[in-house]
C-alpha cells in the first residue's frame, strides 16, 4: 500500500493552469502572507497530517489508517535515529505545510490512538471552476486547497518540494506558509502532466544548514527532492551539499528547470535563424539561481560568448558586491570585459534572456541587437519587455514565461517529464548530459514543418512532453554509466 497525493483540480486547459499555477496563485501567497489564518482556508493544511516516526512502513499504516478512518491526508515520514532536540527541531520546522504532526509511533501510544481530528477537505464538482467563474482565491477556498492524497498500493514514495519561501515566484521573501499555494500548484502539475506524486515540504527555518539538515533527516521518506523558491546564493550551497550527501536525486528547478525550458526554446530558435551556439552573442539579464544555471547549460552546449548582467550592471570579475557565485560566473563570461549597463551589454547581442524584473529591456536596445535577435523576456509575471514590443523593435523571435503571448517558455515543461523519467530509471544523479537530454526531447516535440517564429516550443499543457523526456531519460542510462539506485 502507499499514499498518493492527487489533485482536487484538473489541470486541463491555460485558464485552470493560470489559476491553480501562476499568475493566479500569488493572489493566494499574499493573503496569506498578510494573514497566516488564511492558510487554513487557501491551502489543504486544515487537514494534512505529518506522520512521523523511525520507519517508513510503519509511518506509512498509520498514514493508511488516518486516511480511511477520519480522511486524513496523512503523510508519511521517516526520520532517521536522532537526538530528541533534532526530532523536535523537524517536527517544529514542517509545521507550515501541516495541520499538526502525528507523533504516535515515536512516544510508543496505541496505534489507534488519534487526539487530533483534522477537518475533513471540502470537495466541489470541477465544473464549479467554469460554472461560478472562480477567481484563484475562491478557487481556494470553495476546494480548500488544490491536492489531497489517496490509499494507492502501487504508488512509490513522493516527490518533497522544499521551500523556505524566501524566493517566491515574483513576490521574494514571504515565508513557508505564504509560499504553500505554490508548492500545491506544483503538486498538481507535477501529478497531472507526468503522474508523479509530490508532496510539500514548507521548512520554517530559512538558513542553509537547518534546510540541509531536515533534508537529510526525512531523506528515506521520499524518491527525491525538487528545491524550489529558495533565494539565491543559499540555494547553491544547499544543493551542492545534498548532492554531495543524500542518496536520491536533487534538483533546484529554478535554476535547472529553467535552464532546461530555455535551451529548448533556444535550440528551435537558432534552427530557425539560421545561426550556431559557439558563433553568437548571448546577453543573461539576472546573475542569481536561474540565470547561472541557463549560463552554464548554454557552455555546455557550445556556447562562448555570455554577458551577464544585474541591477549592477554588466557582471566583471573583481566587481564590487559580486559573491563566490558571481565571481565564478564573471569568470566564464564577458571575455571582452565590458563594463555600463544592460544597454552596452545588448549591443550587437544575437539572443537576450531576461530572468531579472520587469520592463528593462527597452525597445531602442532591441534596435541595437543583432539581425533576427531573439529575446526571451521570462520576468513574471511582467516581463522584461513584453512579446509585441520586443517584435515591433527589430526581434525577429520573442518569448515570455507568460500563457497569453506565444512562446511559453514554462518550467511545467521539463520538471514532471524529468522526475517522471528519474524515478523509472532509477537515478540518483541528474547530470548536466541529462538535462541536456530533456532539452532536446523537449524542443524535438516540435517538427521542423511546424517551426516558426510563433511556435517555437510545446505547449506548457502538451501531454507529450512528459513522456518524451521521460523516454529519453531511460534510454540515456541505458547506453551510459549514468549512476542508478539499483
């Protein structure tokens, strides 16, 4: 037996996608923000339970037993053996994606024995979403959270999504409760583009060394860790460390979710221009998470001329208020040393890509860009510069991370496919070769015949998207050494 988490909303269509997902949840992000309360209104909290103990199975029939006894949405936790400080330290930091934590097993109770009852979910028929014109807070509220779980035998352990909250999409440091819409929404895409079942994890401590450490308590309760909206440059060193000590796969999809969704764009894109990855010009609006993560993808796909820059200006070695992170970026990019401002970066640029703030990138620096520039603009949810403006100056192609403009580029396109297909093929590791991988299957999905400035990658709702980078992943470990948990 195995408990699943599922969907209360089916994501079918960009309208429910923009209301379960962004832009639509940060509406849900900010009241609660403004008020905590309403995370028992927004949010499946007021009746998931965290139940923990020293082992997973055990952890797992109590999970079954609360589920079809009071219909609980149970998780079940591992925690490796500890000190009672550590045990309360994690029991304390998951409290904002929890009604309560179920300690039963651990103080040696009866395995029936349940002092809290949560309030049951509230359900509605999913056409309610069409019939009554939901907006995302009433969506919220009428389904009282957007995931639930399920008793499923067949079920493998969960995805955990991992956030502090101190990156939240658009919205910056709003905190682990403010930030459970998300990870919800990101459940549910992750459930129903590539059946993968994930469940949230919203730490309240928000300093590197208390993540890693709840990480590599609760590791044996889950397949493997997707690390979300946490701010950079912690986010580096938390990945680093758990890659460096867990034994299942990590990935920070801001960073390699991104990098990922870019590339493929990037590949049909320079396909269609008629130009060549070493030959161009590439200018990253944004030194943090993302933008590091498109800059070293990019090398590793032959690119070799990359200018970042930030509300700095254009990144250079020895720049005052550059971190370790930076420093190593400036140290692969900007080989001519330019200095100023994103205007002098972007002259004669082939391809811009903006992961920064809104409405930078003006339309006399698109004039200044190479012949057939490509800008993608990825801001949200107000880009860099918006698809028509960036066209009517010059660009030849143009792309936002936004549903209403052609040119999604969307993380939804490689984060369930890539789990999807980790998770088949047993990997541990997910290497820079893999996530290579799943940027051409991604940009394959479209045919040549149907390229075109307007169609440059999937649709973010494409159920073919899933499967192929699924594919590819399994079919790349068996013609490599790729590490696997078998």
């Amino acid at each position: 037996m195995g408990i699943e988490v599922t969907t209360k909303v089916a994501v079918c269509d960009k309208k429910t996608l923009a209301l379960v997902y962004t832009p639509g949840v940060a509406e849900s992000c900010l009241e609660i923000k403004e008020n905590l309360d309403r995370s028992f209104d927004l949010t499946n909290r007021p009746n998931s339970v965290a139940v923990i103990s020293y082992n997973y199975n055990d952890s797992l029939k109590r999970a079954e037993w609360l589920k079809n006894t009071y219909s609980t949405d149970a998780i079940p936790l591992e925690i490796k053996k500890t000190t009672d400080e550590d045990l309360d330290f994690v029991c304390s930091a998951i409290m904002p994606g929890f009604m309560g934590v179920d300690r039963t097993l651990i103080e040696g109770k009866p395995f029936d024995n349940s002092e809290i009852i949560p309030t049951q979910s509230r359900n509605c028929v999913f056409a309610d979403v069409f019939e009554k014109n939901l907006n995302p807070i009433e969506l919220r509220e009428r389904f009282c959270g957007v995931v639930e779980t399920k008793v499923n035998p067949a079920v493998k352990k969960p995805i955990a999504i991992v956030t502090d909250g101190s990156a939240v999409l658009g919205l910056g440091n709003i905190g682990a409760a403010a930030g459970l819409p998300v990870m919800e929404g990101k459940a549910v895409l992750f459930k129903c583009l590539g059946g993968v079942s994930a469940v949230s994890l919203c730490v309240e401590p928000q300093e590197s060394d208390k993540i890693i450490k709840i990480v590599q308590l609760l590791e044996n309760s889950f397949s493997g860790i997707n690390l979300e909206d946490i701010s950079a440059p912690k986010c580096f060193e938390i990945e680093k460390t758990l890659l460096e000590t867990t034994n299942i796969p990590i990935f920070h999809d801001d960073q390699h979710g991104t990098a990922i969704v870019v590339m493929a764009g990037l590949l049909n894109s320079l396909y269609i221009v008629g130009k060549e990855m070493p030959e161009i010009k590439i200018v990253i609006s944004g030194t943090g998470a993302a933008g590091q993560a498109i800059a070293k993808l990019l090398f590793k796909a032959g690119a070799q001329n990359i200018v970042m820059t930030d509300s700095k200006g254009i990144l250079y070695a020895g720049r005052e208020g550059n971190d370790e992170s930076r420093e190593e970026m400036a140290a692969l990019t900007n080989l001519e040393g330019l200095k100023g401002g994103l205007g002098d970066a972007v002259k004669d640029a082939d391809v811009f890509i903006g992961v920064s703030a809104a409405g930078i990138l003006k339309p006399e620096m698109v004039k200044n860009m190479a012949k057939d520039a490509i800008v993608f603009a990825l801001a949200n949810p107000t880009p860099e510069i918006l698809p028509p403006e960036a066209l009517e100056a010059g660009a030849r192609i143009a792309a936002s991370g936004r549903s209403d403009f052609d040119n999604q580029i969307n993380n939804s396109l490689a984060f369930p496919g890539l789990f999807k297909g980790v998770l088949e093929a047993g990997i541990t590791k997910i290497t820079d070769e893999i996530k290579l991988e799943c940027a051409i299957a991604i940009a394959s999905i479209v045919a040549e015949d149907e390229l075109d400035e307007k169609y440059i990658i999937p649709d973010a709702l494409d159920i073919r998207v899933a499967n192929k980078i699924s594919a590819c992943i399994i079919d790349y470990v068996r013609n490599s050494n790729v590490r696997t948990s078998e």
